[in-house]
C-alpha cells in the first residue's frame, strides 16, 4: 500500500468470540429455571398457620431475597459474557506505513512505594524491561516514582543506569525475551547453544548477579555505606530527608536522553531515565498510588512529555518487547484510533502455582468478561500494564482532533541543563502545586477511591472516550500474585471496597454514565461493583439453610418433587458450565475447584469487611486506606508451601475466625444430618425433606476441606492458630445451641 492513498488497510481487527450460540441458550435455560424457582418461592410461601415454625417463614422470605439476588447478579454476568471480542494487530503494516521518526514518545511511570515490601531488586527488572522496548530509545521516558523516598531504591536506579549501557545493546542483538533480566536468566539458564552469544551471555549474567548482589547487601543493611554514596552527589538530598512521610521533593533525572553522551556501549542513545519522590507532608493527604501518578504526569510534561504514557506497578515487568508497537497499531489506526484513550494489556503472573491454589489468575475475567466489556467499546482501566494517551488522563473530553500531526511536534525542544530542569520539576511534584486546581477531580487520576484506577477509567469513558482490551497470546507483562491468602483476600476486600465505593457515589455508572456510555457497558460495570454487597446474599446461603436442617426447618423441594429440578438444574447446571469454561481456557481441574473456593472465601470474608467498612466511611467512621500487597515472602518455608499449594494461614485474623467457623458449623450441621438419615431409616433420601440441604452442606464442607486441615490435620507454621480454632469451634457451637434450644 503506497504512502499517501485514503484507503488503508486496518492497523488492528477485532474478532467476536465463538461458540456465544451454546452460551446463549444455556442462559435462556436459566433463565426459565430462575423463574421457576421465583414462582415456586412465592406460591409455596409458608402461611402463617404454619406458627409452629415460625421462623420458616422468614427463612423462606430470606431464601427468596438471596436468589432474587443471586440472579441479579447472574443477569449482570450474562450481560457482560454477551458477546465478547478479541483484538489482533498487524505491526508489519504499521512499520510499513510509518517511519521511525513519526512515533511517538512514550513515557513510561512506575510505582513503587515501599523498598521492604517491594524490593528495589524487583523494581529494577521492571525498570530494565521497559528500558529495552523494540523502540527508537530516543523516544522512551521511564520515570520510576518512590513513595517510600528510600535511598536504596535511588541506588538500585543509579546501578540500572550503568547496567543499561550492556543489557539494552544484549538485548538487541540477541533478541531476548523477556527482557527483565531476572527472567530472562531464571528462563534460559541451560539455553544458549549459540556460541557466538555464549561468552557474552556469561559476562552480562555475572555483571547483572554483581549488581544485584550489590543492591541485595545494600537493603539487607538498611542504609547506603559512604563509599557508595560517594557515587552520585543525588544522595545528598537524602540528608534533608526526615521521614518518609514528611520530605521534601527529589527528582534526578539519572539519563538525560538529550545529552547526546548518554549512550549505551555501541553508541545507541539510551532512554531518559528519572527518579522522583514527591514531596509528602503530614499537612496534606498524599493520595496513594494516584497521587504518584498525578506527580508523574506534570513532572513528565515538563522533561518529555510523551504524547502516551504507560503505567505499570513495580512488580509487573513487561514480558514482550513489541508492546509498545502492538498498542501503537491501536492509536495509529486511521479509521477508529482517534476514539480510544487507553489500551488495557491483560494482567497475567509470573508466581502462580500449578493448579493456582489463590485463584489469582482471574482466568474468566480476562479471558471472557474484559473481553466482554470490550464489546461495549469500554474496558476497564485495572492498573498496571495500561497505555493511555495523556491528554486523555488529563481530563480533555473527546473530539475528532488531530492529535497524529500534533505528535510529531509533541516533543519539547528544552534548552534548560539536567539540573536546572530537576529544579523546575521540583515545584510540580511538591504538595501545595495541587491545592484549589483539578487534579485529582477533572484532571489526571481521581482521588478518594480505593480504585483510582477503575474510577478513572470510567470517569474518561464517560467523556467520550473508547478503551480497548488487549490479551495476546504472548502476554504483555507479568506480575506478582499474593503468595498468601490473607493478602490475597484483603487485596479482594481493596477492590470490592473500592468499587462498591464507587456504586455509592455519584459516580455510580447508572447516574454517571447516563447517555454517556452504553447501558450494557453500565451494567457490566455494576457486576463487580456489587462484589461487597454479595455478602449478605451469600453468607445467608452458607448459613440458613444448615441451620434449618439443624432446625428441621424444610427450605426446598424433596428430590422427587418436580420443583426440584430448576434448583438442581441451575446449582450443577452452572458449576458444570463454569468447569467447561476453566477447561476451555486452559485451566484444570483443580484450578476451578479453587477458584469456587476463592469465591466462597472472598463473599465470607473479603467482601463482608468491604461492605461494613464502606457503610462506616459512609458514616463517617473511618477514612480510606491502602495496604500495599507484599510481593516477597522473607521466611523460605512459607515459599515451599505456596509451591505445594498447601494454603497458607499461618496468623489470627479474624478472616480466618470466619472462615472456620463456617466451614464447623457445616461440618457439624452435616453430621447430625447424617446421624438422622442413617437412624430414620423409613424414609428414603429422594423422599426425605432435607436431601437439598443435605448436598448443600455437604459441598460446603468438602470445599472447606483444607481449613479443617489447617486445623486439626497440619504441624507446620503454615496452619490454622489454635486460638483460631478453639474460636470458632466455640461460635459454631453457640450457633448451633442457640438454633437447637
Ligand atoms: O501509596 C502508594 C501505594 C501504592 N503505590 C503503588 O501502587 C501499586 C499497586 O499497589 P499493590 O499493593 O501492588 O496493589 P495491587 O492490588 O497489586 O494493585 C492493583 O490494584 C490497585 C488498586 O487497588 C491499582 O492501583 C494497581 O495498579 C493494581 O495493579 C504498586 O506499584 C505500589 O507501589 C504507590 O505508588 N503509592
Ligand atoms: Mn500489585
């Protein structure tokens, strides 16, 4: 296709999902099972003849509230799942139709806020892998922001600096990947056969293992030695550095790209790198991780002001070095790039174990409803691993502009020195640049959510703007999962609380996005943000009807009952559905067993504490927090654990408390049960009132399997406290005596 014609062929193509005809009638099927149970559910309401049990009645009316419920949310789901669509790029065309010169910059942000829970070794590898980008390095920007102001992550940076110089050229020649060089060298130890890389192979894996070393010594000792901090005059600012919570601004700009010296050791430019900490000061919040970002985005356009701009979190390095091209193919599209603003990579790990014992791959999420929300013009924003363009992060609303010329001029022609430019970022970085302006409201990423970046997103599509979801085979980057459950669920609690904030708000998508985004894409939204809610709903469903059994309390059909067949229709009907997805997208078995557990962990726990702490912050009680999810785990047998999916517990929280109260109240619930089948042995099982209820609870204890494990049936540090236990047998067992007396 020559330069110049109108009519080119399309940059990306997007394909819709197959196989939607099956789902669709699994769902109409449903959907006729939910009706009947509803009907069912009012017509066979308890009368209030029926005193001698008073409560049935309102555990009938309780039962019917949670499957009213519960189809709530599977109608959501089905909206989302409606019809899902896959997008492909075609880089060959993109380099065929522009010049090298024509790209844009790209500015490069990542976040970390914590040298102990994230450790600057980590971080660097992030760095490192965005740094060698297949892309002109000219134009790449990386600026690493450090909430935690630590002079060893500032050092871990001045050592990438010097590094760079080898590995980017390494990674040219040899066309590595991943080029996060922990990776690379973890993933190819035995496999260079090719004798011409071998000796440099050698050589560049013994200067990266120096310098980790290097880096490794410095955070096990907690401070910079003198020597080293002889290096670089930078560390000096960290004199006036009081806490981590009250200093001023730094900002370094550690590779100055317009310094035609900074080049690496064949003579290439490298890409700018920078280091800031922003001011924080007990007078003003600090925002988080939107914050951070806020202080990037000026700090940025003062130094290279890239027209895009990925984020990605510190622990989330980039896996495939063609990214940067395969997004461009988006943006640079002639017939729909204007629309969109941001370009969402799937998050995909580096640390899951084998069968994903925490279910942190959201493996349905990525690869049936993001793609689902896609279809709807509007995935979410969820993090790490976005590209967004930077007018659009800084409030503009969309209009059909221009913005390809514009690109080609973007470029600042700065004159200022290094230094004098770290002085002019100063200002923009410190605390008071953003007092009575719109940053944090109108401009850049909002504050006051839990979930900046889900707010974000919307709070941009709400503007006009389009969002594209992005999972290529080769995953674009890779991240670190919780190794624990109890951060892993208080990651979930994060979340549901953030987005369930957000549901609350006035910008709640069904207000918010009125006439502004599509009704479907409204709903889609709503589904996770009625994760914390879900609670009550579920806890009812893991609770009541145990404790009616106990009771004697009949809450469905017998087994021979036709109505009974929409109950056992949609319980397996489902289970078995969700299985088929797992399998077709690659999981096993065992991973979607975990994942129902992760369910029933997170809506007992996770989502309950989300749910009481919004109503308080509603009230007034508490403000918003952020915990950081630790990435490393410091004690080696808790990593033995994770890899032999032996769930770790391991502390009190009263998470646990709940987990194992529920699972012995069922446990006991279902014993007693059994007792009285095997005793009254004139009645048949399909004939007995309580079969229903029976498998329900029966299922709920064999889920919970591994916390009575974790309780009675493992020595190491990894179980469940005694306390826990002795806990919550003692609840279990007041629960019981209270329904029994
Ligand atoms: O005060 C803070 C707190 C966090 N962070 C950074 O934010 C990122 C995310 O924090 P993490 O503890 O890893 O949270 P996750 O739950 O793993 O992160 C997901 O969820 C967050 C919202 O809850 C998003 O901000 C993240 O991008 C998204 O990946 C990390 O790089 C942190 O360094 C800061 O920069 N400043
Ligand atoms: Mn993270």
């Amino acid at each position: 296709m020559a330069k110049g014609d109108d009519h080119y062929p399309p940059l990306f193509e997007t394909k819709p999902a197959k196989g939607i005809v099956p789902f669709r009638l699994f769902s109409a099927s449903i959907f006729i099972s939910i009706c009947f149970i509803m009907v069912y559910r009012v017509n066979q309401m308890p009368a209030k003849e029926e005193a001698a049990l008073l409560g049935r009645k309102w555990a009938w009316i309780g039962m019917l509230l949670a499957e009213l419920w519960f189809s709530l949310c599977w109608i959501l789901n089905v909206v989302v799942k409606w019809k899902p669509v896959y997008r492909y790029t075609y880089k060959d065309r993109l380099s065929q139709r522009y010049d090298e010169e024509v790209l844009p910059g790209i500015d490069i942000f990542v976040c970390t806020a914590d040298a102990m829970v994230e450790p600057p070794s980590m971080v660097i590898n992030t760095v490192l892998s965005v740094m060698a980008y297949d892309y002109p390095p000219e134009k790449l920007s990386i600026y690493l922001s450090d909430d935690g102001c630590s002079d060893l992550t500032f050092y871990a940076l001045l050592e990438v600096s010097r590094f760079a110089e080898q590995w980017l050229p390494f990674c040219r020649k040899f066309k590595v990947e991943p080029r996060s060089p922990e990776a690379y060298f973890q993933r190819a130890s035995d496999q260079v056969e090719d004798s011409a890389m071998a000796s440099e192979w050698t050589s560049i894996k013994k200067l990266y293992e120096d310098m980790k070393a290097r880096i490794e010594t410095t955070t096990k000792l907690g401070r910079i030695p003198e020597e080293i901090g002889k290096q670089h005059e930078g560390f000096r600012k960290w004199d006036f550095v009081s806490s981590r919570q009250d200093h001023q601004t730094i900002v370094q700009i550690l590779i100055d790209g317009r310094d035609s010296k900074s080049v690496d050791i064949e003579g290439q430019p490298l890409p700018t790198l920078v280091y800031l900490a922003r001011e924080k000061s007990p007078k003003y919040h600090h925002n988080f991780k939107a914050g951070a970002m806020n202080a990037l985005l000026r700090v940025s356009s003062r130094i290279s002001n890239g027209p895009i701009i990925l984020n990605v979190d510190c622990d989330m390095y980039s896996n495939n070095s063609e990214s940067v091209r395969d997004v461009l193919c988006f943006f640079l599209d002639e017939e729909k790039g204007h629309e969109i603003a941001f370009v969402q990579f799937a998050q995909a790990f580096d640390n899951l174990t084998k069968n994903d014992v925490y279910s942190s791959s959201s493996r349905l999420i990525c690869e049936v409803e993001l793609p689902g929300l896609d279809s709807y013009g509007g995935p979410c924003y969820i993090g790490s691993g976005c590209f967004h363009r930077r007018e659009c992060l800084c409030g503009k609303k969309y209009s059909k502009s221009i913005y390809k010329e514009e690109w080609k001029h973007s470029r600042l022609k700065m004159e200022e020195s290094a230094s004098v430019l770290e002085e002019l970022c100063r200002v923009l970085a410190n605390c008071s640049y953003e007092d009575n302006t719109q940053w944090g409201k109108e401009m850049g990423l909002k504050y006051g959510c839990p979930v900046e970046d889900i707010i974000t997103g919307l709070a941009i599509q709400c503007r006009g703007w389009k969002s594209i979801y992005y999972n290529p085979e080769r995953k674009g980057f890779l991240g670190v999962a919780p190794p624990m459950l109890l951060q892993s669920l208080v990651q979930h609690k994060r979340w549901s609380e953030g987005d369930f904030q957000i549901l609350l708000s006035k910008h709640c998508p069904l207000l918010y996005g009125y006439k502004k985004i599509p009704l479907p894409l409204q709903l889609s939204y709503c589904q996770y943000m009625l994760w914390a809610p879900s609670c009550l709903a579920s806890l009812y469903y893991f609770v009541v009807p145990s404790l009616c059994l106990l009771k004697g309390i009949a809450l469905f059909p017998e087994m021979l009952n036709p109505w009974v067949i929409p109950f056992v229709y949609i319980f397996f009907g489902n289970r078995l559905y969700s299985l088929g997805e797992y399998l077709c997208y690659g999981g096993t078995f065992l991973e979607w067993l975990n994942d129902q557990r992760m369910r029933i962990f997170r809506r007992s726990t996770s989502y309950l504490f989300a749910f009481f702490d919004n109503i308080l912050k509603l009230l007034r009680i508490t403000k918003s927090s952020f915990i950081i999810t630790a990435k490393v785990v410091d004690d080696e047998n808790v990593s033995i654990r994770y890899e032999q999916e032996l769930i770790e517990f391991g502390a009190t929280s009263p998470m646990f408390t709940i987990l194992a109260t529920l699972a012995l109240l069922n446990a006991f619930v279902f014993a007693v049960g059994l007792k009285r089948l095997v005793m009254d042995d004139h009645q048949t099982f399909a004939a007995n009132p309580f079969a229903l209820q029976m498998i329900l609870c029966g299922l709920l204890v064999f889920i919970n399997l591994p916390v009575f494990r974790g309780m009675f049936f493992r020595m190491d540090k990894g179980r469940i406290p005694t306390s826990t236990t002795f806990q919550s047998i003692t609840l279990a067992l007041v629960a019981c005596s209270i329904i029994l007396y």
